[in-house]
C-alpha cells in the first residue's frame, strides 16, 4: 500500500466522520469525492472500494458511543439512567421499532442499491430530494414541540420516523436528514430527532458493514488492509469532533442551512457534469 493511497483513506475518513452525523449526507459525499477525484476503485477493485466507504462508517459509530455511552449501555441493562418520566422510558424496544422498517427494506433491495445507486448523477437527484424534506420539516413542523427528550417517544413515533429512515437507502438522501425531519414532523424537537438518529444508526451502521464485509470479504486484498485501517481510526477522530458539534448547531440553526448547502452543491455538480 503506497503512502498516497493511504492519504486518499485518511482524506475519506475526514470526509465521513465531518459528515456522518450532519444531513447532507456523509454516502453521498465519499461517492462524490472518491468518484470526482480519488478513484479508489482503480487500485482497490469495484467491490472492495464500496465495501470501504460502507466499513469506515464503523469509526463513525464507534464515536457514536464514545459520546453517547450512558445512554446506549441503558439500552442493554448496562447502565441506569433516571427518566424525566417515571412511568416512560426510552428503550431497546423503541430503537428495534425505528430501525426495522429500513432494515426490510435495505435486505430486499441491497444488490439494487449497489449496482445502481452509487453513482454522482444519482445523488444529484437524492441532495435535491432530501433538501425537499428538510424544508418541509422546518416549515410544517411544530413550532414548539411536544417531544423534548428521548423518554418522551411512544413506540408508534420510532416506527413513523423508521419509516421516513427508509428514504436514506437512496445514497445521497442522508439518513440523519430523514430521520431528524422525521423526528421534526412528528413532534420531536430537533436536539431529540438527532439523539434518536445517532442511536438508531448504531445497529443499523453496525449490521450494514457487517454484512458487506461477509459479502465481499472473498474480493478484499490483505493488502489493502491499512488503506481499511487508516480510514476507520480518520473517521472515528473526525466523528467525535463533528457529533458534538452539529448536536449543538442543530438546535440553533435547525435544517434549511443545510438544506441550502446540499442545493448548492447538487446544482454544482450539475453543472460539472452536463456542461
């Protein structure tokens, strides 16, 4: 492994962790600047490359529980935590709820999702699309919201918004942009629509690299495995600086910011590539 493809895994690492946890879609950005300009394909093979930009998503997620420990070993009896509501607390139930829905769906239609959507033009139309989403949340959403912390959630709320999650199988539509406007849309304030999505995203990131792992394990080159390395521990770094960051920003600036961004950037690519 030369010591320029280890930058090109350090550089989408960066791009990952920065991106994971913020809506404008971390898939679509790694296809964006591996496809534009690092080519990773051309030294690690098709398969290999987007099991990469799926498994470096696990330093992203190891950052989710660094961060969000107390609450996810809650989930598993590990840790207690005093609910805000005697008679409610947020559980293992609710996170099963909320990630089921894509689950299904991202089992029946995974060959589809990699043989077809992993491409710059397609994420063009799906920046666009979740844009749509995110301002409809911000406009329409509750002014004040009814929902303010995680114990509030009924389980019928977690299967809403996995329903909504189902949208971010299309790389490029962002699976915290869904589920925060979502979350939005049914009552959840935006601080609580994103702690739900960091959590549910645990299992689901987890079980998605997982199984592309096992899938193409055959066509990934022991030799590639520092190029693996250097992309997980940049995008563990990364996510940890980012997570704190946009939980922060999210409250204050809510989604059409970001909306705005991914317009801009979808128009530009646009451009780039039809003229």
């Amino acid at each position: 492994m030369e010591f320029l493809e280890l930058i090109k895994a350090l550089i989408l690492g960066f791009v990952e962790g920065m991106t994971e946890f913020a809506p404008v879609s971390s898939t679509g950005h790694m296809i964006i600047v591996d496809d534009m300009w690092l080519k990773t394909e051309t030294f690690l093979g098709m398969y290999s490359a987007n099991t990469f930009k799926i498994v470096v998503q696990l330093g992203s997620i190891l950052a989710v529980v660094v961060v969000m420990w107390k609450r996810l070993f809650s989930l598993v009896g590990l840790y207690k935590i005093d609910s805000e509501q005697s008679s409610k607390h947020f559980n293992l139930l609710h996170v099963i709820i909320g990630m089921l829905p894509a689950v299904i769906l991202g089992f029946a239609l995974k060959d589809f999702i990699d043989d077809n959507l992993f491409g710059v033009k397609t994420v063009i139309f799906s920046l666009v699309a979740g844009s749509i989403l995110m301002i409809i949340a911000d406009k329409f959403g509750p002014k004040k919201p009814s929902i303010v912390s995680l114990d509030q959630i009924s389980y019928g709320q977690a299967f809403k918004v996995g329903l909504v999650q189902c949208l971010s199988l299309w790389p490029g539509f962002s699976r915290s942009g869904a589920t925060i406007s979502g979350g939005v849309l049914f009552g959840m304030s935006h601080k609580t629509a994103a702690d739900f999505t960091f959590i549910m995203a645990v299992p689901i990131m987890a079980g998605a690299s997982l199984v592309s792992v096992l899938k193409n394990w055959e066509q990934i080159n022991m030799d590639d495995i520092g190029f693996y390395v250097v992309g997980f521990i940049s995008a563990f770094v990364f996510a940890l600086i980012s997570i704190k960051f946009f939980l922060k920003l999210v409250s204050r600036i809510k989604l059409v910011p970001f909306a705005i961004y991914r317009i801009v950037l979808a128009v530009v690519l646009a451009i780039i590539i039809y003229m």
